[in-house]
C-alpha cells in the first residue's frame, strides 16, 4: 500500500522537519487558492514523523496560516478583477441555498465541504474579511486540532504502524461524513425553498 509519510520522508529526506511544515503550508495553500489537495492526509503523514506536541502545532500553524493566506489572497484579488454578472449571481443565489449565509458558513465548511475558492466568494458575497479570517481560523483550530489530538492517541496506545493505519481510518471517516453532511444540508435547504 502506498504511504504518504514514507514518500513525504523520502522527498524531504535529510531536513526533515522544517521541511514538511513548509511542505505542509504549501499543500494547504494550493487547496486554499487553487484544488483540493485532500491535506488532511498529507498533514497526518507528516505528523507521524514527528508524534511531539511543539512538531504537531507547527503543523497546526502552518495549515492555519495557509488557509488564512489563501482566504485574503483570493479576496484580495477578486476585489481587483471585475467580475461577470453571471458568476456574482450564481455565487450568491448557492450562498442563499446554504443553511448559514454568512461569514459563519466558513466554520461550517471545515465540516461539510460547501464552498470551494472561499476567499472569492467572501468578496462576491460582501462579507466582513476580518469575521471572515476568524471563521477559518477558529475551523482549523478546531478540525486539525481534532486530527492531531486522534493521531496523539493512537500513537500513544497502538504503535507506529497501526496508529498510521487507524489514523487513516479516521481521516477517511471524517472527509465521508464531510460529504455526506454537505449533501444533506444542501438537500434540506433546498427541500426548505420548494415548500
């Protein structure tokens, strides 16, 4: 089977650590700005090479900074590039659908997925920035601080290997039960609308 940590290790090799904090801020990055990188993954394998509690919430900061930049880039750029009547129209009538519509949609969406390129649609929708940074801030502390606190115990009662494996379990968990919960809450909202 294919491991994630053993490639990031082997990729990084000798600088280790510091390495995979900025590898882990670039993927988290690239999911924030441009595709789903799916990170979560790639963050869990990193952590296991170093399973300490100072390694682990520098991880954390660099996939809260990640997200935060990407958030405030995208704004940022958005607020220079004039957008199409069209995308302005579509972007707020799916916003209208949601359940929340408003900055707090952002914590929501470390749970269930709804809104993909955030920091565009926190410019189309009008929203406030800086309640904007602290929805996805306050998210990640709350969803990757999660991952981290599960991936300490299963270190801490399996061993190395069954606590990758168990790890991964959870993460696979957690990004089903993310989708299926997007596909419920947009399900209900529009079942809502209809009646």
């Amino acid at each position: 089977m294919f491991n994630i940590g053993d490639w990031l290790y082997g990729f990084f090799g000798e600088s280790g650590g510091p390495a995979l904090v900025l590898c882990i801020f670039l993927i988290f990055l690239a999911d924030a700005l441009f595709f789903p990188t799916l990170p979560e993954f790639f963050y869990v394998s990193a952590f296991f090479y170093d399973p300490s509690l100072p390694f682990g919430l520098c991880l954390l900061a660099a996939a809260i900074a990640a997200e935060t930049l990407g958030l405030v880039v995208l704004y940022l750029v958005m607020g220079r590039v004039r957008v199409p009547k069209r995308i302005d129209t579509v972007v707020k009538k799916y916003i209208g659908f949601l359940v929340l519509g408003d900055e707090r949609l952002l914590l929501l969406n470390r749970i269930a997925p709804m809104i993909p390129f955030s920091g565009a649609v926190v410019r189309i929708a009008g929203w406030d920035i800086k309640k904007s940074v602290f929805y996805v801030v306050v998210g990640c502390v709350l969803k990757y601080g999660v991952i981290l606190l599960m991936s300490g115990f299963f270190q801490s009662y399996y061993g190395s290997g069954d606590a990758q494996t168990f790890t991964l379990i959870f993460i696979v968990a957690v990004i089903v039960v993310s989708f299926l919960l997007s596909v419920v809450v947009k399900r209900k909202k529009g079942m809502a609308q209809k009646g």
